[in-house]
C-alpha cells in the first residue's frame, strides 16, 4: 500500500504538487456534475491545513471543454484561494508556483495540451517534479493510464496517495473476498474490456448478472437471434462460462425497431429489432436476486444512455439503494443515474473510477499505485 497524505505532518510552506481527476462534465462552461471534485475537497483541505502551497494538474478531455477553466470558477465559488496558470513551466509559471501563501493553491491548464503527458516524456514529468517538494496524486480515475503526471512525476518526488484514492483502494479491494452471497452486476458495452472480469468474478461471486450490450454476445452465443443488436466480434468463450450456472442474463429486453418500442423475449428478436434496454420482469429477478444478497458489486448501465434508454438503469439504482447489502457502484453512466436520482448517500461505496475501477478489479493493482510505491 502506497503512503497516505493522512501521514504528512510538518509540510507548512512546503509546494505540493497535486494530481486530481477535474475530467468532469461541462455545460455551458459550467461544471454540470461536481462529484470527483467533491470527493477531492478533503484531501485538499487537508494540504491547506498543514500549510501547504498547492500546485493542482489536472486533464480534461471531452466535447464540451478541453480547458479546465470551468473547475477553476468551480473552486473560486466555493471561496477557495486559488489563482489559474494557462502555460507550464517557463519563468512566470515559477514565480507563481513560489509566491503562493501558505495554504494557497494554483491550477495549472489541461495537462493533455502537452503530448507529453500522454507519452510520460521523462523530460515533462521532470518539469512538473521540479516544481514542487512533494507529490500527491488523489486522482484514482486517470491511474489506469502510464501518464507522465501519474507514474512520471513520482520518480522525481516524496510521494502519497489522496484520501479519497485510498478509499478507492480500501473499498475495491473488499470485493476480491466479499460477504456472500455476492452478487457483481456487470452492464455496458466494450465487452472485448470487460471478459476479463467476468472470468475473474466467476471464481468470487455467487452471481453474475450480465446486462447492457454485453448480454447480447452471451445470446448470439447460446444461439439466440440478436437482430441489429451490438455485439462484440469474438469467441470468448461464453458458453463454458455459462454452463458455471452462475451467469444471469436480462429474461426480457426493451426492443427498439425503427420508430417501434417493444418489450420482447430474447428468445422472440427479429431482423432489424434491437436489444436497448433491460426489461420489467428482468428487474422484477434482480430485486428478487439483490434482496437475498449480502454484497453487490455494480458497474454499467443496462441500457443504451447516449440514446436516452435509462430506465432499467435507473430502476436498477432504486433497487441497490433500498436493500440492506453492502454496496459499491461505479461507472459513468452508473453515477449519472445515481446523481440524477440523488441517492449517492444510499450506496455503501460510489467509486470515482470508471475504466480505472474495471483495470483494479480486474488486475488488484494500477500502474498509478505501483508508481506511489
């Protein structure tokens, strides 16, 4: 286990040098949903309180912004001291970084305007390092990439792990021995990603339930009709998985068939029909197969988000949310339904990773963790 910023004692005046996920949504240059930097505040404020002088990176990648200027009025309006940095390291960056009050912070622009930072250049993670006398990464979400600013930098500098890192790791890695029944509810798509962590659970869990795109792989394999459904190319072997009696696919799917919305069988698909949602006695099962478990694990939707299908998603949440077994949850779309439904209170664990929860769970490491070591 890397060292946490919890053990940081005398730093007053000391430059920090903090990597934080503010890849957040943005909507008409606002900040549309503040959770990952919600969950940041405590590690920050810590850093404040010992004096710190806080340098924060960050990276941004999206259609509506590739500047984090939106995160910096975002922590101007929650009355922190912070002042924005547009270019990296030249004179006037230095002179910023070292006339910074204790307790005061900078933001410096998107990392990723730099190709150094997705090459993890020695040359750009050193700059950054040379900047500062210690470094922190509290962003979980992005160290599933070998970036210069999350496995660069810390060959360069004392480093620690966030507080909301390490709860990231704490709770992640109770799902590797859970309270059973254990029950792990994987949806989405990218099933070509995701297979390795439906082999892996198989030997864990009680149940998988298989939702999303990713079911219908399982159906075309079983000799199911799939119609116009996507499905990942591939033998994965899925038959012999579900032959473990441990596999849980949708019993009926929302179908959508030009302007037509259906609910059909899978057995019953016909050319043309899609697969774009879980239907109501699917969810009718997973409330009967949640209740009687002690442990869910969830990432990914049921349904197809980008094009508006988040009922069974959303269904699924309020299910999670009312029963008594310990939960953790994850996933973009997964947060957005349980944003939309203010229920992130209602949930054991919510986790700020999306691809980096999927590499955890199915590595038990990052390259950011083993970096911090």
């Amino acid at each position: 286990m890397p060292n946490s910023v919890s053990s940081l004692k005398d730093i007053r005046g000391k430059k920090v040098l903090l990597r934080l996920d503010l890849n957040v949504p943005v909507r008409d240059g606002k900040v549309a949903d503040d959770f990952r930097i919600k969950k940041s505040i405590p590690t920050i404020e810590l850093l404040r309180s010992l004096g710190a002088k806080i340098i924060i990176i960050s990276h941004c990648e999206g259609k509506e912004s590739t500047t984090l200027k939106p995160a910096f009025e975002y922590f101007l309006e929650k009355k922190f001291d912070i002042s924005f940095v547009e270019s990296y390291v030249d004179e006037k960056t230095v002179e910023i970084v070292n006339a910074l009050p204790e307790g005061g912070m900078v933001l410096f622009e998107n990392l990723r305007i730099y190709a150094g930072e997705k090459e993890n250049d020695s040359v750009f993670a050193k700059s950054l390092a040379d900047l500062a006398d210690i470094y922190v990464n509290e962003a979980f979400s992005a160290s599933h990439r070998a970036h210069a600013s999350i496995v660069g930098i810390p060959k360069y500098l004392p480093s620690y792990m966030g507080m909301l890192f390490e709860s990231e790791i704490e709770h992640l890695s109770k799902t590797f021995s859970p309270p059973k029944p254990f029950l792990f509810i994987l949806g989405g798509a990218k099933f070509d990603t995701k297979i390795p962590l439906i082999k892996k659970f198989l030997e864990i869990a009680d149940f998988i339930f298989v939702g999303g795109a990713l079911a219908n792989n399982f159906f075309r394999d079983l000799g199911y009709p799939v119609g116009a459904s996507v499905v990942s190319e591939g033998d994965f072997g899925l038959k012999e998985m579900f032959s473990s009696g441990k596999i849980i696919l949708p019993i009926d799917v929302v179908v959508k068939n030009k302007e037509t919305i259906s609910i059909k069988n899978p057995k019953d698909i016909k050319d043309g029909d899609i697969m774009i949602d879980a239907g109501v006695e699917t969810l009718m099962k997973l409330k009967e197969i949640v209740g009687a478990s002690k442990y869910v694990l969830w990432n990914g939707p049921l349904g197809n988000f980008e094009i508006g299908f988040k009922e069974g998603t959303l269904e699924l949440a309020k299910i999670i949310s009312e029963n008594t077994a310990e939960s953790v949850v994850g996933g973009a779309d997964t947060l957005a339904a349980i944003a939309s439904l203010d229920l992130e209170d209602k949930f054991g664990f919510v986790s700020s990773g999306g691809g980096a929860m999927l590499d955890f769970l199915a590595n038990g490491t990052l390259p950011g963790i083993e970096a911090l070591k």
